[in-house]
C-alpha cells in the first residue's frame, strides 16, 4: 500500500486526535479481571515475531493486535503469524497511537526500532498499559529516564526485554557471585565477538512505499534513506541505532551490572575503536573497547569486534567476572555458564531457561499486578542501556590516535593494555593497517550518576548527545508534561 505524505499527515493527525480524547483511558482489564491479557504487538519484522510466539504459548494472552508502520511486514508477517499458529486473525493498525488508544488493550509489547522505545513507552504508561519493551530501553539517557518516570508516574507494569533476566542458568551464576562464594569481584568483561558484514555503498535510496516514513522516524531525525536495506540495518546510524555496544551489548552490559551489583552509571568512561574494514554506509564502530569504572572502584571493560574473532577463555558472546577465588564465564544465549577455579579448570556448570521464561514471568507480574515479581523491570534496563550510550558518546567525541596515545591514555594500567594488545592481534589477523588507519580515542568522560549528566572538562560537548527532544508529533515530554 503507496502512502502519500498527505495521507500519513492526516492519519497521524487523527491518531493523536483519538489519543487525546481518550484522555489516555486506562485499559479496560481492571473491570474485566477474569479474561485473558488481550496484547498488541508493535513492530513484527523481526523480533516482534518471537514475542508472537512466546505469547501464544502462554494460556492467559490473547494476540488482538499487530501495529507496524509497515503494512508488508505488518500484514504478511505479524497478521499472518497469528492467524496460522492461533486460527484467529488480529486487527492490525499502522500507527502506533491507535494501540495505545484502544481502551481493549491490556498489554503492548514493543520491537520496534531502538529510537521508537522510550517515547512508545512513555504513551503506553500514560494509557495505562502494561508493557513489554525491546532493549536497550532507549536510543538516548534522557528519554530513558522519561520513560522510568512514566512508569512510576503511571503505576504500570514494564518488563525491559533484556530476557538473559529470566534464564536460570544466568540467574544461578548471579546468585553464586552474590552469595560471596566467588570471593571479591571487582572487574567483569563484556565481550561481543559477534561477527557481521557491511551493510553497502552509502547513497540515496527509495524508502520502501509500505512503510510510513514518518511515523517509522518518530522521534528521530528525518533523513534520506543513505542505506541500501531499510529495515535492521539502522542499528549501525547514529540516528536510529546504538552500534553493537547498544544491540548485542547491552545484553552483556546488562548481565555485568547484575553481576557486579552496580546500581548506577559509570563515574568515569573512555572508549576507542573505529569501523575498519568495510567502505559502507554504517557510522558505528565493529571494533571497539570501552571502560566503564564506578564509585565502588568496580569496572566493566567491554570489548566489541563484529569482524571474525576467536573467542576468549571459551566466550565470544557473554561476560568473565574476575573473583579472588576462581572465575565465572557466561557464553552465548545465557542459558550456559561455568565456574571455574583460579587455573581456569572447570569445577560447575550452570544451565536452562529461554527467552519463553522471561515473557511467562512479565505475564505473571502484570496477573498479579505486582511489579515486584519482574525478573527485569525497566529501570534496570535504562541504566544498562544508558552505561552503552556513555560508551558510545566517548567514541563519537573521538579523535584520531596513534596506538601509542592509546597506550598511553591508559596509564600504565595493566587489564587496558591486554585488552588494548589483543585487539591489535585480532585487527592485524584481518590485515588491518592500524598505523596507517589510526583508531579513534574518546575522552575520558566522567559522569554523574545522580543528575545523569556528564561533568568535567568534557561536559559541554557530551551533554548534547544525552537527549534529544524528538520531532514535530513525536516529542519526548518533558517532565512536568508526563
Ligand atoms: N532481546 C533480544 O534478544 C532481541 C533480539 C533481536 C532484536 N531485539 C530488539 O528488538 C527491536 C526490533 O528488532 P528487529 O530486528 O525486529 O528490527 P527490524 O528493523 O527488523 O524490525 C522493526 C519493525 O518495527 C517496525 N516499526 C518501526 N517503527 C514503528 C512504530 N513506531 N510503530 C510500529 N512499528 C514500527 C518496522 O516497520 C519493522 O517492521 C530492536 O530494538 C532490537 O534491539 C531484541
């Protein structure tokens, strides 16, 4: 379906209509406690569809709606996926504002875009649904804390969708941490050797004509399309994504923080690294360290190589806490972790749990009304997802650097230094001339939890990138407007 731009404005316009005379009506489930939650999914391409599975597979949800800016997707994929596993057809709606103003809608489950989660929360707490969001919670810090804000404002139940939460294997390797078994344990490492390809030329292309290109950009800027494949590939732009460090990692930095048991932002943080190897349309980084030290003196170094990679010490997707006595290493799919002693000689697996454990516990906590038995609640998503933005705006204030200033930035410091020394081995295996092609190093920025703003020398520059007020229909409210 062509839709003109004439005709998005006006369906918009009429959206927001609703909303607003609605008067953001709470769901109607408080009246109507016995039935089952009736959900709507949002944003189908991808990961929405696994959110469809794991819903039909618990008996107290009913899917009644598909909302995804894209028709296609929306009809062929959402729709279709529903009708085929559950015999009956959900309604389907474009824009996102008619979801959240249907007063039959109990819960909304989000896997759009990461720059559409903050501002879709925020109007689904403030229709009083339950909600579900894909991680990271946010694309920016501040839009993250709106959101938190809105929750609470709202008293609604919110599940961030980092699921590693739910796995028990993740769940029970917590715990032995937290039990002290593991002696002291100040330094975790988050690794992200995810391999991945260029995403093409950079250039002008046609928005796909299924798509409503506005309600799609939201609160993002309004750009041309200057890649090749719309859908996915806005993870590695600035303007919609947040590099790997904010899609893969933030499972990572997640379980470092859970780990670790900090319950703030990094005080201080640098990263470096650069997109080698791949002439393309991406801005983010495939290749890059970031080194987050908290007031406890803890610290989370986090390493991201989208560029083929052995794993280490058996991890290519997962986290190493360093204890005083032994090791805890986490591999892909958080359903697998092992203890190991000082020697790196296993001595207790930790296994089980699925993405389907996390969905059941957010549809028991919202049953119940209790927002206490959410295994992830959403504020623990926002400052995992604000500790990758910190990382990423360190990168994006980053200039060129020889390896020797990069060494040297560290001072002297020993776990810097490996990290450092292991990434030129692994570039230097994929022929990348880092002499001729220098990394970028960020500042050292440091940060105040409490304010979640960037102070110091630095603090001007990198407080710009910590919101973003969003764009004619679609603006982050600000507090006093929640
Ligand atoms: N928890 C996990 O393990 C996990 C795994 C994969 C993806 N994700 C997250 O899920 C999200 C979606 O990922 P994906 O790979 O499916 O992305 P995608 O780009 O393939 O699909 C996103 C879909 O959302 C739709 N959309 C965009 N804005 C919308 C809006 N305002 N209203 C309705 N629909 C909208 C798009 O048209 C598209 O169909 C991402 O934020 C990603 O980080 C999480």
């Amino acid at each position: 379906m062509s839709i003109s731009r004439r005709d998005f404005v006006q369906t918009s316009a009429l959206a927001a209509g609703a909303l607003a005379t609605v008067g953001y009506q709470k769901s109607a489930r408080a009246a109507d406690k016995q039935s089952v939650l009736r959900v709507a999914v949002i944003g189908v391409n991808s990961r929405g569809l696994e959110h469809i599975d794991c819903y039909l597979r618990n008996k107290n949800v009913e899917i009644t709606t598909i909302c995804d800016t894209d028709t296609e997707v929306g009809m062929k994929k959402g729709v279709k996926r529903v009708e085929e596993k559950s015999g009956k057809a959900p309604k389907f709606v474009q824009d996102l504002r008619e979801v959240f103003a249907d007063p039959n809608i109990d819960v909304v489950s989000i896997a759009t875009p990461n720059h559409w989660h903050s501002l879709a929360t925020i109007w689904a707490a403030q229709a009083g649904k339950a909600i579900y969001c894909e991680k990271p919670v946010s694309h920016n810090i501040a839009e993250g804390r709106r959101a938190v804000q809105a929750i609470e404002k709202y008293k609604v139940i919110c599940q961030c969708g980092t699921q590693s939460r739910s796995h028990k294997a993740m769940q029970d390797a917590v715990a032995y941490i937290k039990s002290g078994k593991l002696g002291e344990v100040k330094l975790a490492r988050g690794l992200c050797y995810k391999p991945r390809k260029g995403i093409g030329p950079a250039g002008t292309y046609e928005y796909p004509k299924s798509v409503d290109v506005n309600i799609w950009t939201g609160p993002a800027e309004m750009t041309e399309l200057t890649r090749p494949k719309f859908h996915y590939d806005w993870h590695w732009q600035w303007n919609c994504g947040n590099g790997d460090s904010g899609n893969q990692g933030i499972h990572q930095m997640d379980i470092a923080r859970w780990g670790l048991g900090v319950n703030d932002i990094a005080q201080t943080i640098v990263s470096f690294g650069k997109r080698y190897a791949w002439d393309d349309a991406g801005t983010t980084p495939n290749t890059q360290i970031e080194d987050f030290q908290f007031a406890d003196g803890k610290r989370i170094l986090f390493e991201t190589r989208n560029l083929e990679s052995d794993k280490y010490h058996d991890v290519g997707i997962g986290n190493i806490f360093y204890g005083t006595e032994g090791v805890i290493a986490m591999d892909s799919n958080y359903g697998k972790a092992a203890l190991y002693d000082k020697d790196w000689k296993k001595v207790q697996e930790f296994k089980g749990g699925g993405m389907q454990d996390h969905v059941d516990n957010f549809v028991e906590a919202v049953i119940k009304n209790d927002s206490s038995l959410l295994n992830c609640p959403f504020v623990e998503g926002h400052l995992s997802s604000a500790l990758c933005h910190t990382g990423n705006i360190s990168y994006q204030l980053a200039k060129s650097a020889s390896v020797d200033d990069i060494r040297s930035a560290g001072m002297g410091d020993a776990e810097w230094n490996d990290s450092l020394d292991r990434m030129l081995t692994h570039l230097k295996g994929h022929n990348v001339d880092v002499a001729g092609n220098p990394m970028h190093l960020g500042p050292k920025l440091t940060f105040d939890s409490k304010s979640e703003l960037f102070t110091g020398t630095q603090a001007a520059d990198a407080n710009q990138y910590v919101a973003r007020k969003g764009r004619g229909e679609f603006i982050i409210p600000e507090v006093a407007d929640l």
